[in-house]
C-alpha cells in the first residue's frame, strides 16, 4: 500500500480523464460495447509464520509479514484496474497470541483500530503487487504453542477478491544448517563427500524434514536415492537441464537443542562438463506443503538406490522459527575448457533482392558454462555486414551498432550488430540468429564477418576457450565462386574456411543462406521477443524472421542478469517472476 502523493493523485486524474474520453466516444456509436467481465484479483502473503516466544527479558523479535494481491491479466499496456480499493485485516484471531504494526515505508495509507485494520490504495498493476507490511510479535502473556490466525479481504467497485488466511504460530522448530568445507578448485572426476548436517535451535521438535539438493549441470552425486525425488529443469539459467533438485524426505521427529547428520554421507562429484558451478543444500520441516513449494510445479522421479538416512550428531548442541540460516550454497571452479566456434553463411542475389542467413556458434564442448551469480551473458555474437547489403530484420536480441561499435538509434541498416547469449550455454548448444539483408548493390565477394567473443570489446577473448582461432567466420554474399566446403566455417580471420558441415542455399527474394548444419535453429523462435531467445526445434530448419536462440539439444529462455542473483535464494524456488511496486 501507498500513501497518496502527488503523482499518485496525477495518475488517478489520468485514469479519470482517460475514463471520461471513453465515455464520451462512447457516446457516439449506435450501440453500446458488450459489458466487460468484472476483474478477479487474489490476495496472498506467508501462510504460516513462527514466532519467537515472549522473552523474560528485552523487547521480542520480530517477522515481517508482506501482503501480496495478484492482478492476473498478462496486458502490460491495459492490463490495470484503474480504481480505489479497500484491504481489511481481521486481527481478532490473534488476540493475545501476536501484536502487530505496519511497517510505516510499506504500508501508506493504512490504519489498525482494536482487533481490525483497514488500508487504501488506488490501482491493481498486472502481476504480484505488494499490499502491506506488518510487523508481527509474540504478545505479552502468549506461551510456547498458541497459535491465530489473520483473515484478509478486500473490496472495491468493478472487481472482486479471494480472500487470504495467515496462520500465526508461538516457537516451533529452528532448523540450522552448518557449512561444509568443501574444495572448491576441482578436476573432471573429482569426488567429495556431503556430509550434511544440522541443527535444531527451537523451542520445539520438527515433524518429519525435508532435505534439498540443488546442483548445476556440472556436478551430480554418485548415487539417486530410493527417499530421494529428482527433477532437472532450467529454473531461470536459460538452458534446459541446468539445475537437477533432489527433494529427500525423512520421516520422524527431530527434537530441539540436537544436532543430526547423514548417517553416510553421499558423494558429489565434478563431471567432464564441469566448469562453473553451484551447490545448494536446504534443510526445513517436511510435509505437503514444504514438498509443494520446492516442486514449484516441476515433475520428480524417484531415485532407485539406497535409502538416505540421519542419526544424531555426536555432539548435541510447522514453521521455522529463523528461515534465513537452513540453506547454504558452495561455487565450485572445474579446471576444464568450453570452445565456441562460429559459423557463418553464404548467400547470393540480385540487386534488390533480399536473403535470409543464419549465423551463430556451436558450444563444442567439453563444459557447459553459467555465469550463476552475475547473470551476466556468456558471450557477445559480434556481426559485421557484408558490403553491398542492408539489414532488414534482425533477432530481437541483438542491436545495431556504428562500425566502431558505438550506440546507433536507427536499429536497421546498421553495419554491425551485437548480439547477446543467455546466461548459461550447454555443452551441445547451438546458438543460431536469423538476419535478412537486402543487397543494394552487387559487389562480388562482399565478406563481412562473425566473431563470438567475451562481452567486453578491450577483452575480446573468453577465458574459457582454448581454441581462439575458430572464433571468427565469414558471412559472403554473391561469392564468385561456391566452394565445395562450407563457406560459414570458422575462421582465425573470418575468411571462409573450406571445411564443416553444410553448403550454402543461394537465391534471390526470399531465398535461405546457410546455416551451418543440420540442428541449426531458424525462423522466429517461440518466445524470442522483448530481448529474449526461444526455443527452436531440431532438425534441418533455416529461415528468418526476428527470432533466434538455441536448437533443442541447448535451447534458452533469456533472462535479466538481476535474475540470477536469486539463483541462491533462502527460499529455495529461485526465481518468482514479479511485478512488485516500489514503496514511496
């Protein structure tokens, strides 16, 4: 929720000035527009929370309770409600369990009045929107296990909502999870043990565990466990298969001021694509709805080995009473190399005509790479147009650029273009980008030129890449002669080299360059809008259009390199796509 301010108010004319133009369009037509279905928006927030007990002594801990509404339009432009709405908290179920206050830089417009509170706000954004912060304590006078509830409604004309229920819990367990010391520099085939273990630091004992295992696509444990579930998705990295979670259930209770660990601890070890890589181990109260939020809508399969089982430490030291120390996280860096060899394409055609080409680079192994904390792209294609020619369309994710490299406004007939990878690239990735030029003017032999290189043009060489020389491939157009190999081979100096995988297709309008092999991506990928590569399917497939991305064996989904950095996340689902405000 948000105060009302001067840009809120100006926003709100708007809406009104927006709302009156309608109407008095309206007016004019012969008949009045269908009625619009009324807007349904759901309320959300944490649904059960554990509290610190009252203490004999100093004031209590705090939690934070952020209440969420969902606007589940997907219109960016008109997606919004444009109106006033009212939220209601009914604090009666916590009497004498909990206090709370709102967090005053949250929640604007809000009040609490007795056992109630009210807030205001105007307009429901599509997405997840924040609707309140409330700072929560065990009240005076509360004992170990009493338990409350907060019921949340809302109301507001022309729309309605799902109401939300907060369970609000005095101690419980408080599942501490110690780091382990592994090492970090590796070799492919190394091994080390995970001999997990932790703590339980609450006031009571934890009902059943769930234990998280989350790995990068250069690591796996030498064993799938029989309690053990498994699933390998991408989860934000851009590239299928980049994580693989395994969700361990143990059955039993374990019991405050006790320290417990695997009873033989399993080993990981650094795969033959290994490079950079990440490790993730979670620990927290099991059951349904601790399974459910780890899944996040994933399909497991079950491990068939052995079973994975705890004991009690040698040394003893519903909802978590500190969520913040159950995970911990390790990098690891695997002595081991990725080459990226480019391709390029031949084309030929009249003055006039336009052609399709697709160029890109082949990851030929051995490791796969992702940048997992910066979320930075691997890799820059860097495309030079040949002489004579005029870029008509282009992938999404690259952009026009001076011949020095400099920022240009006009995105089409630009001589150079920079294009991004995703954030991770699989060991068999393909990464394939569509153009279609227009030739201006035959000039026999016209060669620009495909580099795939670091992001930084002063460092154009990736570290990762022990072989620079095939970085670069020539892009021809109306060559003299066709050559028996393939004219989009790679290059040290973006001549066209004489051997690879596929000719050239030449043509005048409408006709397909080359694409390097079969398995090349083309066309205009699903999803490849707004920046963002999609997957294409496998095969023999060339084309144009304003898609690109990787063929199936690596296809990506780009995201923000903001996004990674939740790749870790205490959570344990690691990345939440969201449209939150920001708090005035």
């Amino acid at each position: 929720m948000r105060s009302t301010t001067p840009r809120a108010a100006l926003r709100r004319a708007a809406g009104g000035f927006a709302a009156a133009g309608l109407l008095a369009a309206g007016s004019l037509a012969l008949t009045a527009p269908a009625e619009a279905a009324v807007p349904e928006f759901t309320l959300g927030g944490p649904a059960g929370t554990a509290l610190y007990p009252y203490p004999a002594t100093g004031a209590p801990q705090k939690a934070s309770l952020e209440f969420t509404v969902s606007n589940p339009s997907e219109d960016e432009e008109n997606g919004a409600f444009q109106g006033e709405y009212t939220v209601r908290f009914d604090l009666s179920g916590i009497k004498g369990v909990a206090d709370v206050a709102f967090d005053k830089e949250a929640s604007g417009d809000c009040t609490v009045t007795g056992t109630s509170a009210v807030c205001h706000d105007w307009g429901i954004f599509p997405g997840l929107s924040t609707l309140a912060e409330l700072d929560v304590t065990a009240a005076k006078g509360s004992a170990n296990g009493d338990t409350g509830a907060i019921e949340v409604t809302a109301e507001a004309d022309g729309a309605t909502f799902t109401s939300f229920t907060a369970r609000i819990g005095i101690g419980g367990p408080d599942l501490s999870m110690e780091r382990l010391p592994f090492r970090q520099e590796l070799k492919p085939g190394d091994t080390q043990p995970v001999p997990i273990t932790f703590t339980n630091n609450g006031t009571r004992a934890a009902d059943g565990l769930l234990l998280t295992l989350r790995y990068t696509r250069g690591m796996e444990f030498t064993e799938r466990y029989q309690n053990c579930e498994y699933s390998e998705s991408e989860l934000g990295m851009g590239s299928p298969g980049a994580w693989t979670t395994a969700l361990c259930t143990f059955d039993g209770s374990y019991e405050p001021g006790v320290a417990y660990t695997l009873a033989e601890p399993p080993a990981i070890r650094a795969t033959r694509r290994a490079l950079y890589d990440s490790f993730l181990y979670r620990i927290e109260e099991g059951g349904s709805a601790a399974r459910a939020a780890q899944r996040a809508g994933a399909r497991f399969s079950p491990g068939k080995g052995a079973t994975l089982a705890l004991h009690k430490a040698p040394a003893a030291l519903t909802a978590d009473l500190d969520p913040s120390d159950n995970q911990q996280d390790v990098d690891f860096r695997t002595d081991n190399t990725a080459d990226f060899e480019a391709y390029g394409a031949r084309a030929k055609g009249a003055a006039g005509d336009s052609v399709e080409v697709t160029v890109g680079f082949r990851n030929r192994g051995p490791a796969w790479i992702g940048n997992i904390r910066s979320g930075e792209d691997v890799a820059t294609v860097d495309v030079t147009v040949p002489e004579g020619a005029s870029v008509v369309s282009k992938p999404d994710l690259c952009r026009g650029v001076t011949a020095d490299g400099e920022y240009r406004e006009n995105q089409t007939g630009a001589p150079r273009y920079f294009c991004s990878t995703p954030m991770s690239v699989r060991e068999d990735a393909d990464f394939a980008l569509p153009f279609e030029l227009r030739i201006t003017e035959v000039v026999e032999g016209a060669s620009g030129k495909v580099v795939v290189r670091n992001t930084s043009l002063r460092d154009p060489e990736p570290a990762f890449d022990p072989e620079p020389a095939n970085n670069s491939a020539a892009l021809v157009l109306n060559a003299k002669d066709s050559g028996t190999g393939d004219p989009g081979a790679a290059t040290g100096d973006g001549d066209a080299g004489s051997g690879g995988s596929a000719g050239a297709t030449t043509g005048s309008t409408g006709s397909t360059g080359s694409t390097g092999g079969p398995g090349d991506s083309g066309g205009s990928a699903p999803g490849a809008t707004g920046g963002s590569a999609g997957s294409s399917s496998t095969g023999d497939a060339t084309g144009g259009g304003s898609g690109g991305g990787l063929a199936a064996t690596g296809s990506v989904a780009l995201m923000t390199g903001a996004a990674a950095a939740v790749a870790l996340v205490a959570g344990g689902v690691l990345y939440t796509v969201s449209r939150r405000r920001a708090v005035r």
